[in-house]
C-alpha cells in the first residue's frame, strides 16, 4: 500500500501543477518618471529650467508643462537654473537662508511650481486604468520662496485625475523660508482607462514668489484583486493525470491480487 499512497500523492501534485499558475504579480506604479530623473536637455518648453547653471531649457519625460515651473535638485535650488525669464533660483542654506532646503525623502531632482504667477499644471495621462477600481495617489510636496524675494508665502497644489480634484493643505511659509517635505496620498476612483493626472500650484500672495515643490509621485492600484478563474489544464497536463489515474488502478489491482 506504500506504492499506492506514493502514486496517489504524485497525482495529487500533478493536479495541482497542471493549470496556469495564479502568483499575484507585483504592484506597478503607473506613473512614469515620477521622480523627475529623466529629461532631455535640449529640448526648449518656456518655463522649464534645468539641472546646471548655463544650460538650455530641458523636457522632462513622460510629462507635459504649460506653467512658469522650474526642475531643481539640492546642488543648485541655491545657484539657480535657467527657464524663460534666466536664472532663478530659491531660498536655500547656499543662498543666504539657513532654511534646511534639501532634497525630498525620494532624492535627486524635485519639481518647483510658482502658484501666483504664469499658473500653469504639471501633467501627464495616465494609461491602463480599470474603471471603478480605486487608486492611491502619492507624493511629496514643500512650500519654498524664490531667492531676493521677501515676504511670508502661503503654497499648496490641487491635484486631478480625471475630472475629481483634492486640494493639498496650505502650507504658511515664513519669509526667505522652507516648510520641510510632507507625504501626502489621496485615493480617485478612475471613471475611465486613461484620465489625466495634473499639479497645479496653488500660491499667495503675488510678487513674492511662492514655490511649491513636489517629488516622488506615485499611483497604485488598491482595489482587490478579482477571485482566481478555476484552472484549465494545459493538454499535456491532462495525459499526465490520466497516466497517474492508470498507474493507481494498476497498483490497486496488483495489491488486490496478492490478498
């Protein structure tokens, strides 16, 4: 009977192993270039400035920009970069403010938006969407002051996919100041397959430069997975049950006989 229970243990593995394998793939972060990594220095878009004194106006991959907004790092938020209008640059402990301006928990680069002047929104369309499933949406974001300015700023973002819009707390920032980075997530449900994600800054008051920073942006989907269709044997794993079936009967049989 040892055989038996052996042969009988086999089939059961083949069972098992005959279907598709249903292992959860990993979460993918529908957002491309989130950190804001990956650009093309010689592109030429107003408004952006770019990593480096000096340089031309930059694309940033994977996103769209119609406002008076700046992509830093914390080498040269102090020095300043180029955009539209020459070098600007913020408040940062190399320029004169002992603020803590740095880089964001994500690192390398970070999005800088001035809220009261040229508004415009950083955006790009987000593919692959289930309708109804929800998704979080998450972020880093600061309120900063564009350098030689003085004055307390008030700085914030509102954020849309789709046509549903959160608004960021407001963040007060004193003068020549920095907030220090905040996490932030909100959940949308998607209404359509592709929606478009956009920050806009939000800032007061006018003429005295209130920037609002952002990094590290993230969008997962957190709706639960649908059950497991059952599993349909591939034809080669079905002969191999059925060669399993004829191996028991035959052990059975022979255990009967000696009896």
């Amino acid at each position: 009977m040892r055989f038996v229970h052996a042969a009988a243990g086999a089939l059961a593995a083949i069972a098992l192993t005959a279907g598709v394998s249903t292992a959860s793939l990993a979460d993918t972060n529908l957002v491309l270039n989130g950190s804001f990594e990956l650009t093309n220095g010689g592109g030429t878009v107003p408004g952006y400035g770019t990593p480096g004194n000096g340089s031309p106006a930059l694309v940033l991959n994977d996103w769209t920009n119609v406002g008076y907004n700046f992509l830093f790092n914390a080498s040269n938020a102090a020095t300043g970069v180029y955009g539209s209008d020459g070098l600007l640059a913020l408040w940062a402990p190399g320029s004169g403010s002992a603020n803590g301006l740095g880089a964001s928990p994500d690192g390398g680069n970070f999005w800088a938006a001035d809220g009261a002047y040229q508004q415009g929104p950083l955006s790009q369309t987000i593919n692959g969407l289930t309708i109804g499933h929800t998704y979080a949406l998450s972020f880093y974001y600061a309120g900063a002051q564009q350098l030689n300015f003085n004055g307390p700023t008030t700085e914030a973002f509102a954020v849309s996919l789709g046509t549903s819009t959160q608004a960021t707390p407001v963040l007060n920032n004193a003068s020549h100041g920095f907030t220090g980075w905040i996490s932030q997530t909100y959940n949308y449900t998607a209404t359509s397959t592709s929606e478009v994600l956009s920050f806009l800054a939000v800032g007061t008051p006018d003429g005295v430069p209130p920037f609002t920073l952002l990094d590290g942006v993230t969008l997962y989907d957190t709706s639960p997975p649908p059950p497991p269709s059952p599993a349909t044997p591939e034809p080669g794993s079905v002969a191999s049950v059925f060669a399993g079936v004829f191996v028991i009967g035959s052990a059975i049989r022979r255990s009967r006989a000696r009896k």
